[in-house]
C-alpha cells in the first residue's frame, strides 16, 4: 500500500533532521502545504515519540528564536536585524 505524504514525511523525520524548504523541494509542494502537514504531525505522532523543532539562527550574530510556537521561518534577526538565517530543522525521536 502507498503512504500518504504525511506518514512519508513522518518517515523522512524518523531518519533525518530536515528544513522546510527541503521537504516542500522534496514533494514538489509550497511550503505552506507542508506547514499544515508539520502541524498536524505534531499532533499525531505517537507517545514517546515527538516532533523536534530546532529554531532557527541567526547567521550572523548567533541569536537562537528559541520558545517559536510557528512553523514558518523568522525574515530577520530581532537582535542585529540580518536576514541571514539558518532555517528551522525538524525530527521526529
């Protein structure tokens, strides 16, 4: 039987830390699309396992968003205003 995109998402998070961007890549999606999908696996995912967010830092002066309830990713740094950020990385443990 072939799995829905989210139980292939749930797999792919199982083995591997991945962005946002390289998921909706992967599934040739918008990112929105899999935001949903994150939101929902958030809650499906089954006791003692769970979905781990890295935040998202800034690459430039190191600030962590650390306690970001929202999937999408952060514009700029709130502390030196850089865009340059490294994305938010998901795992599901």
């Amino acid at each position: 039987m072939e799995m829905t995109r989210r139980q292939e998402i749930m797999a792919m998070l199982r083995d591997g830390e991945w962005t946002l961007d390289e998921l909706a890549r992967n599934f040739v999606v918008p990112r929105k699309i899999i935001i949903d999908d994150l939101e929902h696996i958030t809650r499906s995912v089954a006791p003692p396992s769970r979905l781990v967010i890295y935040p998202p830092t800034c690459d430039h002066c190191g600030y962590r968003f650390k306690g970001r309830a929202r999937f999408s990713d952060p514009s700029r740094c709130p502390q030196c205003k850089n865009e340059h950020l490294l994305p938010q990385r998901f795992r599901i443990e």
